[in-house]
C-alpha cells in the first residue's frame, strides 16, 4: 500500500473547505485500487453475446449501474484485460467507468454533427459513435501526433466510420461559428481524480499547475461557445476535483457566453451538485446543476461534467 503520508497537506486542506470530515474517506479512497471496467462495443457485438463468451472464460462481470454497456471485471488486471482476442478484434473497450458519463449526458444523435475537441485516446469518441449508431459526423481533435495516432488506431480497431481526425490546437476553432450541434470538451486537466490508477499524479500536483490549466480550459471552452450551434449542447468535464477547473470554468461559460447550465440526472450515478463558493470568488447559482463525482460515492475515478445549452 502507497504511504499515507505522500498526500499533499494542501490538498487535505483544500477538500476539508468542501467535504469536511469526509475528506478522510477521500484520501482512503486515493489509495484503494481502482475497479477494472470495459465497454462492450455494440458496433461490432451485441452485449448479451459478448457477456456471455467473456463469462464462459471466468470473467466475473458486474454492470455499471449508469452505463447498460458498460461493466466492472471483478478477477482481471489491466493487463489481462488488453491481451486478449476479444479486446483485439474490438469487442469490447478499457475505459473506466466515471470516464463513459460525459457521452451519456451530451447524449449525441445520428443527425449530429459533434466536435471531440481533445478527443485521444478515443475513449469518448468511441462511446459516441457507438451511440450514433455510426451516423451523423464526429470530429475528433487532437494536438499531439501521438495521441492521435492512439486515436485513429482505436477507432478502426472498434469499426467507428462516422468520424474524421483533426490534428489542430483546440482553441483555433473559435475560427469555425456556430458548426456544430453537440460539442464534448472533455478537457486537459490536473487529473486530480485518476490518482487511485496513478500515483505520480501526486508528485506533480501543485496550485501553479491547477491555475495553468484552467487558463487553458477556459480558452477551450471560448471555442466550444463560439462553435456550438444555438440550440446547441456543450458537455464540459474533466478526470479532477479542483474548482477552478471544474465550476470556475462553468461559471467563466455562463458569464462570458451566456450559456444556460441546465440540470442532469443520470440513472444509477451517485452525484453531488456543484458549489457556488470557493476562496473569494462566488459563482453564479446555476453551477449548483453540475455533477461532482467523488471517488467514495461510486468507487470509481473523481469526475465533473457539467451540460450547457447555447440559447
């Protein structure tokens, strides 16, 4: 077991202000190992089908309450769950559990036309363009050659046809106004909430980098904004707990761009709503809408997504 003693004091401090007491429970939760979870990819597979073959070889599968294909592996480590011929030919995908919530809110349809604006490794896109059934038009962007090539490697390994890759800085579509019907910014963060699957994000976590990348997010969402279509649906999220990257950006969006953050529920997620109040900045009230997902209340990775609506 990693030492206790490694969790920045600061970091305590900061999430005693939200969770009080609780944040003991948070910091045992950092040092639990994270749950195997896949997607089974209903492009290439129907999911009773391939629950069944995975069952037959010993797999102890149990469905992820807000995902109806997606599953926690109860008797398998991450290596054994990408070494085998079903993940090869596609069948099914590696992705945490928390990481499938952001396509569950935006929620895009065969008509649309969505943009992926950091979209590697893919995880998301895939989701996507599953739900799509391969219809309508995903852009997935991406910045770094590498990732992208993650990207587009996972995309014709899961049969996704609907989708064309971009290599662009994600800010420069604030060239493009209003294409797009759904946007996912599922945005570079301080990955606070991946810590359970890696510990080094400890050793790199520190307030200077938290504001650093909430500069970055907020530009991000000034292209998203700019792009979306009105009428238009925007999910922000990200893999961290911090609030200035979490609902200082939302509330940056709805003051900037006078996007509406409208409430979500999704069926079997434990969520808290978002806080209006951190440090000496005071947000505005709709921010409450968005979803805190801390690791103890799912047993899963910290998550915020947050859906906003371009009027």
């Amino acid at each position: 077991m990693k030492q206790k003693l490694n969790v920045p004091r600061l970091f305590r401090e900061r999430y005693r202000r939200i969770l009080g007491d609780e944040v003991k429970v948070l910091v045992d939760y950092c040092f639990k190992p994270l749950r195997k979870s896949i997607r089974i990819n209903t492009l290439k597979i129907d999911v009773d089908e391939c629950v069944k073959m995975l069952e037959s070889k010993g797999w102890e599968l149990k469905q992820v309450p807000w995902c109806s294909n997606g599953f926690w592996v109860e008797n398998r480590n991450e290596e054994q769950l990408g070494n085998t011929l079903e993940h090869f030919m596609g069948y099914y995908y590696v992705q945490e559990a928390s990481s499938m919530i952001p396509p569950i809110v935006l929620q895009p349809e065969e008509k649309d036309f969505v943009l992926d604006i950091a979209a590697a490794p893919g995880s998301k896109t895939t989701q996507m363009a599953e739900m799509m059934k391969n219809k309508g038009c995903i852009v997935a962007n991406d910045i770094q050659i590498q990732r992208i090539k993650v990207l587009r490697f996972n995309l014709e390994k899961l049969g996704v046809i609907n989708t064309v890759v971009t290599r662009m800085d994600g800010r420069k579509f604030i060239k493009f106004k209003e294409r797009f019907d759904k946007v996912l910014v599922d945005a570079p963060c301080s990955s606070e909430g991946i810590m359970r699957k890696d510990w080094k994000a400890f050793s790199r976590w520190n307030i200077k980098f938290i504001k650093e990348m909430a500069k970055l997010q907020k530009k991000l969402v000034d292209a998203a904004a700019v792009t979306l279509k009105r009428g238009g649906v925007m999910v922000y999220s990200t893999c961290t707990m911090s609030p200035e990257e979490n609902e200082a950006v939302v509330d940056y969006a709805v003051k900037k761009h006078g996007l509406v953050v409208e409430k979500v529920k999704v069926k079997g997620l434990k969520a808290r709503h978002g806080i209006t109040e951190w440090e000496s900045q005071q947000f505005d009230e709709s921010v409450r809408n968005c979803l805190r997902i801390w690791p103890q209340d799912n047993d899963s990775e910290g998550f915020f997504v947050a859906k906003l609506r371009k009027e």
